[in-house]
C-alpha cells in the first residue's frame, strides 16, 4: 500500500493507544499463571497478535474482545510439535525461545518458530549460544527456517551481554517460573535499553512474580513459583506512538495533546517529552495529558542508546529545526525492522534534508525545507512514522510506499490522523 500525506492534522485531542511493549509481556505473565486473566487493551497490533497467536499454539485459550483479551492459562498436557508463527514480531520471539526452551522436551516434542519478513536475519546472539549452554536443542546455524526449539533447559547461573538487546534479558527472566530452582542472571557490558528491563521486572510483579535485583542491575534471581493472576488487569499507554503526536504538535501549526499517558511510567520512551522540550517546543503535562505547541525549534545533541525507537521521528523533528543535531548512540538501530541508520537517512534526505551518517552517529542539519516526494517504508512501521511527521512541514504531499508496515504496532494510524483533521489517499502498490 502507498499512503500519501496531504493535508496536516489541524491539531487536538488524541488518546494513547495501549503500550505495545507491556501488552507482550502481560499476555505471557496471564498465559502461564494459576487462573484466568482479563487484559484491557482496547487496541492491539500486528506484534501483539503475534504473540497471542504463539501462545495460543502453546496452549493458551486468548480470546479478543473489543475491550481486551481474555487469557485461560496453558497447562499440561501441552500441545505436540507446537509451530509459533511470530510473523516480523522480534520481541514474540526473543520472549518465547526461552519459554519454549524450557517447556518442549517429552510429549511436546519440538517447538517449530516461523519467521516472517526481516525477523529471521536479526541476532539471536549471546541469547542463542546462552541457551544451548544450558542444554536447548537448537540447530547449529540460528538462520534455519523454521527455527526448531528442544529441551527442558536447566535452571541456574545464566549470563548474558546487555548491550544488544534488552528482549534477550526479558525473555529469560518470564522464563525462569517455569523451572523448578532458583535461577539467576547476570548482565555484562553497557545495559542498553534498561528501561524495557524495568518493564518486564513491573509486569511479573503484578502477577506475584518478584524478581531480586541488584542496585546496579546487573544481577537479577528470583525462586520459581506459580504466576498470580490480578484477575484484571490494564495495558497503559504507549509512548512509542504517542511520540508522533507530540512530534506534530513540535513541528506543525497547532497544538496537540495526548491523553492516557502515565509520565512516570517504566516505559523508557517516555523521555520523548523531555527531547521535545530539549528542541524547544512548549510542553505541559496535566495528569495523565501531555500537549505540545509550537515553538521556535533548535538542534540538539542526544545519546539514543535508551531510546532506539524513538530516532526515526525525532530525526523528522530535528530537520525541521534550525541548526545542527547529532544523535549518537545509533549501533543497535542497524539490526531492527530496517537498518534505521540507512533507511532513516534515506528518507529525509530524498525529502530535501541535510543529514548524514556514519557508523556512530547521525548529523542533520535542519531548517532547510523539505519537498514532497515518494520515500520507501523499507517496510519498517517508524519510517511510515518518520514520514508523516515531515508531511506536517513539507512544501508538497509525501507518499510512502509499503505503508502496510504500520500495521505491526499501529494499525488505527490513519483513522487517528482523520481524527485530527489531516487528509490522506491510500492506494494499492503496483
């Protein structure tokens, strides 16, 4: 599909769409706890079904409602040969190889992963080699497709490098109630993405699930025991997609305030606010509403170690504002749905902007216009986002090819830029 960006938004009122990111890891938590469980989630998404999709293979009864899902746990005896189709979904499958791992062993026989898209040449590494350490059935060669699962395997001192993906640390740590001894796990290196990591630790929590962690971070252990179900429980705001509207508001002609967002989340994008008000825009938080005004906008330096997928609609802001920004932090950006260093670049710079990049950091010089034109996707959901938020400044209509790729975190994109009062045509590609 191409979706070409006609007029803006004319600003307002938008409510957050649930987080992405708690979604994943509650649907786990309630698919292996002692009872049923109730998500609120009144939106999902392509990755969120992906993983209600696996965890039903799993055993799981997940049924969708317009409200939510309703969870009845897995339990023995667990389906035969499961096949876990995580279609482009990275976090289902780094979240579930460990599940798996421990639970395909005797008459579940082998876990099969189908991976779709880009997902199966991103890194399965130091996760991969971690788990055959401690004795998962894996084939030699991590690209083998479908990817078979075997164990059980073994509780115990686990050990992984934090400084290529946080899913790895998460996965493990939802893991480890599924065995029957203590289990720990140590991080070496920088911890990138600390935040998710947080997130994880909130949401086994709520489900009874305390994990002890060291003041540093670097060491978590918990006691295997059953997952509690709150019996209820709400998915919070996104603030990954709430990062385009509060980037419209910095860059377009009218105010626009998210609502629904909880300023002090766990969530690690959360810092959206503070790089927007670091550009200059005005910001005010009220409650659980944040608004955004335009403002005379300046470039800025920013470490994007902690925030990766935030880059591509920041790096949008940034060319709209006047002088130089350098963000830096960018190594992991390579090995998400698009290499979003190169693809990023691409498209603002076929838009008109002046940015360059290097293996360490992207340098845009903004203020210059920007023209419409047509910009690949790279079937990649934040470079649709990247594109839309430079559409609120452009001289012309911008059109994305492979737009479908919204669809895997947002698929009411379109319906809510129609809400504010912006105008698009959609069109089959050819």
């Amino acid at each position: 599909m191409t979706l070409t960006f006609h007029t803006p938004i004319r600003g307002g009122r938008i409510g957050a769409i649930p987080s992405k990111s708690v979604a994943h890891r509650m649907l786990i938590c309630a698919a292996f706890a002692d009872r049923p469980t109730f998500l609120r989630c009144h939106a999902t998404s392509e990755d969120i079904d992906a993983t209600a999709r696996c965890l039903r293979a799993l055993g799981a009864d997940i049924t969708r409602t317009e409200s939510g899902f309703h969870v009845t746990p897995a339990d023995s005896p667990w389906p035969v040969d499961p096949v876990l189709d995580c279609g482009e979904s990275g976090s289902t499958l780094r979240f579930l190889l460990p599940i798996a791992a421990y639970l395909a062993h005797g008459p579940m026989g082998t876990a099969h992963f189908v991976r779709r898209g880009r997902l199966a040449q991103r890194p399965l590494s130091p996760l991969y080699e971690e788990l055959l350490r401690h004795g998962a059935r894996l084939p030699r060669d991590p690209h083998t497709e479908p990817l078979p699962v075997g164990g059980p395997i073994t509780a115990g001192e686990y050990t992984l490098a934090a400084n290529v993906s946080s899913q790895f640390i998460s996965g493990l740590l939802m893991a480890f109630p599924l065995s029957y001894a203590r289990c720990t796990l140590s991080l070496t290196g920088n911890i990138e993405s600390a935040d998710y990591i947080r997130i994880t630790t909130s949401v086994m929590d709520r489900f009874g699930m305390h994990v002890d962690v060291s003041p540093d971070e670097r060491r978590y252990s918990l006691i295997p025991c059953v997952y509690r179900s709150p019996g209820e429980i709400s998915v919070e705001g996104d603030w990954s997609n709430a990062a385009i509207w509060l980037a419209a508001g910095a860059v377009g002609q009218h105010p626009v305030t998210v609502t629904g967002v909880d300023i002090h989340s766990p969530q690690g994008d959360r810092r959206i606010v503070d790089v927007i008000r670091q550009f200059g825009a005005d910001v005010t938080v009220d409650g659980d509403a944040v608004t955004v005004s335009p403002a005379p906008l300046h470039g800025i330096s920013l470490d994007a170690s902690q925030i990766p997928d935030l880059v591509p609609v920041i790096a949008a802001v940034a060319a709209r504002a006047e002088g130089e920004t350098v963000i830096t932090g960018i190594a992991r950006l390579r090995i998400k749905e698009s290499d979003r260093v190169a693809s990023v670049t691409e498209v603002l710079r076929t838009l008109g902007a002046d940015i360059t990049s290097d293996e360490t950091r992207i340098v845009i010089r903004g203020g210059r216009p920007l023209y419409g034109g047509t910009v690949s996707s790279f079937r990649d959901h934040r470079l649709v986002m990247c594109a839309f938020v430079a559409s609120l400044y452009a001289e012309g209509d911008i059109s994305v090819t492979d737009a479908q790729a919204i669809a895997k975190s947002y698929p009411g994109f379109t319906a809510d830029i129609a809400a504010l009062g912006g105008t698009f045509t959609e069109e089959e590609d050819t």
